[in-house]
C-alpha cells in the first residue's frame, strides 16, 4: 500500500504478557481518512493493538507515531483519538444527552486575543453551553438518535446504545476512531443495517477509522485496507481484493471465505502435484518445493467424467440460496465446491480448475506437524509412513497406562485408544538423522539443505513423499539416503477428536 | 384448601406484629400518655423546653455524621484498593479487615479502651476523640463491605472510556467513579449514620460517660423507670430515622431500576 498522507505509524511494536508475546513485532501505517481493519481469529493481538494506540496498554517495545510524533508516552486522555468499546461502556449514570457530552466538557478550545500593545496571544477557554448543545444534537443526528436525548441509557436497545457509544466518540471529532468489534452484540440483521451506516459515515465524516472485527465478510465489505493477524503476527496488508485473490499464505486464504487448502509439490517447471494430478500454474516455484495450493471453491469447476482433470464423486450437497455447495471426494482428499449448477449426490464426475485460479504458496516451516497421526493397538503413534515409541499419557493430563496396555484418565475412565486421531508435532531440532539406515524408523532422501545461519535446514523427503524438517549441525549432501529417529520424549501429541469415543 | 405460596409468610407477618408493630404501637402509647396512664403531651413539652435535650439530640447527629463523613473517607480508597485485582490478589485482606466483626462487640470495644488508654489517648481526657476512634474502628466494616462489593460489579471499561473521552484521572474519580458507585456510598453512608445515632455503649465506655448520645440518653430515662419520656424520645429518633431514609431514597435511585435495601 502507497505512503501517502500517513496519519499513524506503528513501527516494532512488541507487546509481552508474562513470557508470551500478545503483539509481535508489528509494523503498520495507516492514511489519512482511511477506513483500515484489524482481522483475525479470537486472541490474536487485536485489542491488544487497539489498546496501544488508544494508550490504555504501554508498548513493551517499538513505537506509536501520531502525525509523525511518538505518541507513546501520552496518556490516553491527551490523545486525540476516541474508541468504541466492545461492549459499549456507556455511562449509566447520565442520559443519552450527558453521555454523549461528556467528553465536550473537558475540551479547550483555542483563541486569540490582542493585547493592548498589539501583540497576540492564544488562550483556552471551555466549549459555551450553546457550542456543546449544536454539537450534541449534531452528533445525535449522525446515529439517528434525536429523540432520545433525555432517555436513560439503560432503557435503550443493543443497536440504540451502540449508536449512542458512536455519537459520544464522534462529537469529539477525534482524528482517529478506534471500534473494537462495536457490532458484536448485535443480531445479524441489526449488524448488517449498522455496517451500511457505519461506513456511510466514515464516508460523511472523513475521519480516519480503526476497526477490529473476527468477522472476514464483515472486514471485506468495510474497509479500504484489512491487516489480518493471526497470533500476535500481521499476516498480511492489503485491499479486500488483494487479500481475497492474493492471499500471502495458507492462513490467510483459510481464514478469509471459504478456501481449499492442500500440501503441493512443485514438479516442473509452473508444474504442481495435488490431489494425485499434475496441475498447470502461473506461479513460478523451486523445482521439488513444497507447497501449500489453496484453491477456491468457486473456481473449481464440475465437467462430465473425463473431460476434466482428475475424478471425483460427489458425496454431499447443500443448498445455500443462490448456489449449491458440494463435496467431492478425490481419493482421500475434499474439495469443497461452489456452483449454481445442479448435480445428484453420489455421481462421478470430473474436476477441472483454470491455471490462473490456482494460488501457490510458500510453506512456512515452524515444527514438523503430522495432521493425520493416529496411535495403534501397541499405543505407538503412526505417521509420515512409520511407527513411532511416544508417551500417549501427555494427551490428557495425569493420566496413565495400566498392564493390560489401556489408557486410563484421573476420573477413572479407561480407553482402548487404537486408531485414535492425533496430530503430531516434533521440533525441526528434535529430528535425528544418520547415515545408518538400520538406525531410524524409516528412511529418505535429503532434497533440500539451506544454511539458517549456524545450523542447516534439512528437508528429508521419504518414498511416500512425506517430508521431515530438521535442523542440524552437520552437513550432509543432497540426495543423501538416511534414516530418521525421533526421540520417544520429542513427540508432542495432541487429541483431533473426542476421546470419549473410546471408552471402555 | 390450597396451599398457596402466601402462606408462608405467615410466621413472618406473626413475627413483625409480636416484635415490630406491637413494640412501636407501646411507644406511641406510652410517649403521649403520662405517668398515670391519661392521654397527655406533657412528654412533648417537656422534650422541647428544656435545652439539654435537644442539643443531646444534635450532638448525636454531628457525631453520626462525622463517623459516616470520617468512615467513607478511610473506607472509598480502602475498598478501591481491595477491588482492585492489581493490589489486592486474593481476598485475605479483605477478610482481615472484616474480622473484628467477628468479635464480641463489648469486649472488643473495651479492648479498644484500654489500648487507647495504654498508646496515651486517655478516654477520660480526650473524651470526643476516643468516641470517634471507636466510632470509625466499630463501623468501618460496614461501610468497606457494600463499597467493595459495587466496586467489584464496577466495569472497568467505562474509567477507560472516562480516560478516552479527554477526563484525566481526577475528573474520571469525580465524574464517573465516584457517581457510578453512588448506590454503593448511599447504602454505606446509612449503614452508618441510623445506628450511630442510636448507638450508645461505645460512647459510653469510650467516653467514660462524657459524651452522651442519643442513645444512651433514652437508656438513661429507661431505665430511671421514666418509660413515657424515653418512648417520647424514641419515637422522636424513629422519625427522624425514618426522614434520613426517605432522603437517602431520594439520591440512591438505583441505576439498574432495583431499589436498595435501605
Ligand atoms: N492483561 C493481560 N494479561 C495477560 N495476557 C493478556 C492480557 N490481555 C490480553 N492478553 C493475552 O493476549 C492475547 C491477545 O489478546 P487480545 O485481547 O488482544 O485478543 P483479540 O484478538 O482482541 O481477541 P478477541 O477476538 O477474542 O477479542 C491473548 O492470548 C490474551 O490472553
Ligand atoms: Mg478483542
């Protein structure tokens, strides 16, 4: 996005509870007179983000400019910025009227008078009764309030105090407002009237807004520029259009609209391998590189068997007013697809999706993560193609396995945890490698080996095309044959379904 | 006959007629009747000529007040500091400070005495001090419980909108603290003032019988067998009670429409 007239910059915020980062290195400006939105899923930073800005959370690190100076010592009450609270927080001693006043009491207004030697000063001077009561009945006008000036904040309705919340920000003609999920309480319809007006006013306005929501179609309709976060990170910057056509990674694409999301190989040339296919692309990737495809369901097209490129059948369907949404079954994987053209459950049919649709993404390695673990009868975990020794009673704590090899919880319940889902997680240090084939669990070949700085990346790729991700201090070739090992204690498993399933 | 939920007021309406309306309807009695039992207002003459006990009824005021000025004084920032999660991270304090109420009120306040008397406040010097010290330590509790509790309820968010909207923290305890903890001041402050009107075993053993309340004044005719004075009087503090709480009512309308106890 253009740097153009910038109003506020974040650079380097970092905000630390205890030992766990709530914002991580944040970087953002925001224009003048733009609408911008923090999005992401609960817990990810967004409050707290607003929260900094507002000055009611001091930054650990890094730095607030407001018109190019560092707001970030300003208690909240000398900025000129004004928030919208989550839940309102009006006053609920004083009516509409006074609540919408009260910020008016505490402003100075400049002027100017001449001395007699003919000098000028500036004085202040407080807001006349007058002044406060256009702006009040003004700001009333704006939320469509005028005739609840005298009623009790507390007789009013959700929608009716959210908009008494807007005017009591607005008639202090901050130049920046803060919104902090301010739809959330309201039902559907009530939101979906309020967003219209929200951004009519911002329109009317020509304040600066800053709007927190989890809601993607929410953020997509509003605003100019969406920062979606997901766990104190900015993801990604960008128009509604670039995040929903571009998005930057996996998470982005999953969290904005509805995305298909499978792990790809690149095999030529704007060549990539999902779904058992080798599909045509646009994007230009390393030869070998896994990736991550995310294709939508809309662009994911049903042809008559064979016309298409890869078969499917279609196992479910489900109509959603103007379209159907249907789920097709490409060997083990899904593919989610939306059209307004009929098809029966159950037939076979044949999928095509154009090149240009088919958005590849860079895979970001943090840990070694095996979504489709499971444990088997010897309470030993599979994945990646190999069993593994690992401790199932870290899956539910303080629990154990008696002699007879069953799972047995502090509430006394027992478990026959064969074929029980888990999802399995090792750190890329965790991971052994050797040149002693007979050593590991299984064997692979080294693809790919990055140096990180002090160690290398290794990828170590197995017949059945499943990859480990291993740091390590020693150099290897590429192409090399090893065997892998994890250590019994390296193994992080954690539930995917409900154990109860398994009770015995 | 179907049993219907009223019916289990019964023992308690039995109640209030044996020990609330009975006993008041005796006051009326006994206060416009003389000693010999003929219908008379010699009690209200006699209140009102002499001197003495009128001013013992407005020294009894201003001591009422002061103790509740003096105890909402000590007991606001305490409960603030107790609801405030920052400071106070369990409720231990809050426990300590409610404990003396657990003890026997004489032995404690004759504790209080002799401690007063042993750090060199003398009760028998120091009379009007000593009855305040005791006054403030015996009903401090009361007014740091309901505090604390409407505190508690307090929404944080609405200091920090205070904060946001340009009020620096002096204006937002003054503007927004303060009235929306009004309920809370109201039920405190009455908590308070009725029974230390009528309060009259601290002054007395704080005092050494210096300081006489109102309370203890109408003990004194009580028990001089003079029932027809001291019910006159009674009757005088029980509509005087009765008008403090009707002004109370007026400032403590509930902000969530519920009326308080009071
Ligand atoms: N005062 C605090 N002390 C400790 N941790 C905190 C505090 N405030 C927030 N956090 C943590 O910081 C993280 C981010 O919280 P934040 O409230 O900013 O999330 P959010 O994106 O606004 O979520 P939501 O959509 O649920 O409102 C969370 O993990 C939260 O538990
Ligand atoms: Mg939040």
């Amino acid at each position: 996005m253009a740097k153009k007239d910038v109003i506020l910059e974040l650079i380097n915020v970092n905000k630390k509870y205890e030992d766990s980062y709530a914002v991580e290195n944040f970087n953002l400006y925001v224009n003048k007179g733009e609408f911008i939105t923090f999005l992401g899923p609960s817990g990810c930073g967004k409050t707290t983000t607003l929260r900094m800005i507002a000055g009611f959370e001091k930054p650990t690190s890094g730095q607030i400019l407001l018109n190019g100076k560092d707001i970030g010592s300003l208690p909240p009450y000398k900025r000129p910025l004004n928030t919208v609270f989550q839940r309102y927080a009006l006053f609920p001693h004083l009516d509409v009227y006074d609540n919408i006043a009260f910020g008016l009491k505490f402003k100075k207004v400049a002027y100017e008078v001449t001395k007699k030697d003919g000098t000028k000063v500036t004085k202040y001077r407080k807001f006349t009764r007058e002044e406060v009561d256009a702006k009040v009945t003004k700001a009333l006008k704006i939320v469509d309030l005028e005739a609840f000036e005298s009623r009790d904040v507390s007789t009013l309705s959700g929608g009716q105090q959210q908009r008494v919340a807007i005017a009591r920000a607005i008639v202090n003609e901050p130049e920046i407002l803060l919104l902090d999920e301010p739809l959330g309480a309201l039902d559907l319809k009530m939101r979906k009237e309020m967003q219209l007006e929200l951004k009519e006013m911002h329109r009317k306005l020509g304040i600066t807004f800053i709007y927190v929501t989890h809601d993607q179609e929410e953020a997509l309709t509003m605003s100019d520029m969406i920062v979606v976060m997901e766990d104190g990170q900015i993801q990604q910057i960008g128009t509604p259009l670039d995040i929903y056509n571009e998005p930057k990674n996996a998470f982005v694409a999953d969290f904005i609209g509805e995305s298909n999301i499978y792990v790809g190989t690149m095999i030529g040339n704007k060549k990539v391998r999902f779904l058992g296919t080798t599909w045509e692309c646009i994007d230009d990737f390393p030869v070998n590189q896994k990736v991550d495809v995310v294709v939508r369901p809309e662009d994911v097209i049903i042809k008559p068997l064979g016309e298409g490129a890869v078969k499917a059948k279609i196992v479910n369907k489900i109509f959603k007013g103007i379209h159907y949404q249907f789920t097709a079954m490409v060997g083990n994987n899904e593919v989610l697809i939306q059209t307004t053209a009929d098809h029966e459950v159950n037939t076979e049919v044949s999928l095509s999706i154009e090149p240009d649709l088919i958005q590849i993404m860079n895979r970001a390695y943090d840990a070694n993560i095996y979504q489709d673990a499971y444990i088997n009868k010897n309470n030993k975990v599979v994945f990646a193609g190999a069993t593994w020794d690992c401790d199932i009673t870290q899956l539910v704590n303080g629990s154990s396995v008696d002699e007879k090899g069953y799972f047995s919880t502090p509430d006394g319940k027992k478990y026959d945890l064969t074929d029980l889902d888990v999802i399995a997680t090792i750190d890329m240090k965790d991971i052994e490698i050797s040149d002693d084939l007979e050593d590991g669990n299984i064997t692979g070949q080294i693809i790919q080996m990055v140096w990180k700085g002090d160690h290398y990346q290794v990828i170590v790729r197995t017949e059945e095309e499943e990859d480990f991700v291993v740091d390590t201090e020693w150099t290897w070739n590429e192409l090399d044959t090893v065997s892998v090992k994890i250590p019994e204690s390296k193994i992080k498993l954690t539930l995917k379904e409900d154990i109860s399933k398994y009770e015995i | 006959m179907k049993f219907r939920r009223k019916y289990l007021s019964i023992p308690y309406v039995l109640f209030l007629v044996c020990f609330v309306v009975i006993p008041v309807l005796f006051i009326v009695y006994y206060a416009f009747t003389n000693k010999g039992g003929q219908l008379s207002i010699d009690n209200l003459i006699r209140f009102f000529s002499d001197k003495t006990n009128v001013d013992v009824l407005l020294i009894s005021f201003a001591y009422a007040i002061i103790n509740t000025f003096i105890c909402l004084l000590i007991g606001y920032p305490l409960a603030m500091v107790l609801a405030n999660r920052k400071y106070n991270k369990s409720s231990v304090l809050v426990m300590l400070f409610i404990m003396p109420m657990w003890i026997n009120f004489i032995i404690r306040t004759s504790a209080t005495r002799d401690v007063l008397n042993w750090i060199g406040i003398s009760t028998g010097a120091h009379s009007e001090l000593t009855t305040i010290i005791g006054l403030v330590y015996n009903y401090l509790p009361f007014v740091v419980l309901p505090l604390y509790t409407t505190m508690l309820k307090m929404d944080r968010s609405q200091i920090e909108a205070s904060l946001d909207l340009g009020a620096n923290p002096f204006h937002t305890f003054f503007k927004t603290i303060i009235p929306m903890t009004m309920p809370g001041i109201v039920s405190a402050a009455t908590m308070v003032f009725m029974p230390t009107l009528s309060s009259y075993v601290i002054s007395d053993i704080l005092s050494e019988y210096n300081v006489v309340l109102f309370g203890s004044y109408i003990d004194l005719y009580f028990n001089q067998a003079d029932w027809n004075f001291g019910s006159f009087m009674a009757l005088i503090m029980l509509l005087l009670i009765g008008l403090s709480v009707f002004i109370t009512r007026k400032f403590s309308k509930d902000d969530r429409g519920g009326r308080s106890i009071w």
